[in-house]
C-alpha cells in the first residue's frame, strides 16, 4: 500500500503530494506604515506575517490531508483507489 508517514487528500485523494507553503497574513500597506513611521513594531509584526507555515496537497492546495493508516485514511484511500 504507502509508507505509515504517507497521508492522503480528503479533496482529490492524492497520495504522498505534500508541500509545505508559507502563509502571508495581514496587510502589506499596514507592514509599510509601521516600517516607515514605527520601526520596531513594524519589524515584529513583518516577522509575524510571514512565519506561519501550512502542509498542504501539492495537487489541489486543499489543507485535508490525512494519514493513510488512519481509519478515515483507510476509508478515503477505498474510495479513490478502488484497486
């Protein structure tokens, strides 16, 4: 079947396509303003925008994924892969 570590999308039912992407929160106009006129609390919050990261299907983007040796896994992987 997959490796233990493989996890499956809920969405398309892609196996092992993982990517990790960076998430960009808030605005970059607030970012500019608080550069530019409030050094420091523009910087903490620069670095606030960009350190959230997400595991995502790399085939549709869809942030379901689940382990395949899970019961729920188990039951997607009948569903997509009626092998």
């Amino acid at each position: 079947m997959c490796n233990e570590e493989d996890r499956i999308c809920a969405n398309c039912g892609s196996i092992g396509i993982e990517e990790n992407i960076t998430i960009v929160r808030g605005s970059g106009w607030i970012t500019l303003i608080l550069i530019c006129f409030y050094c420091m609390p523009g910087i903490i919050y620069w670095i606030w925008r960009y350190n959230k990261k997400e595991t995502r299907c790399g085939a549709c983007k869809s942030k379901l994924l689940i382990f395949i040796n899970s019961p729920r896994g188990k039951e997607l992987y009948k569903k997509y892969h009626k092998n």
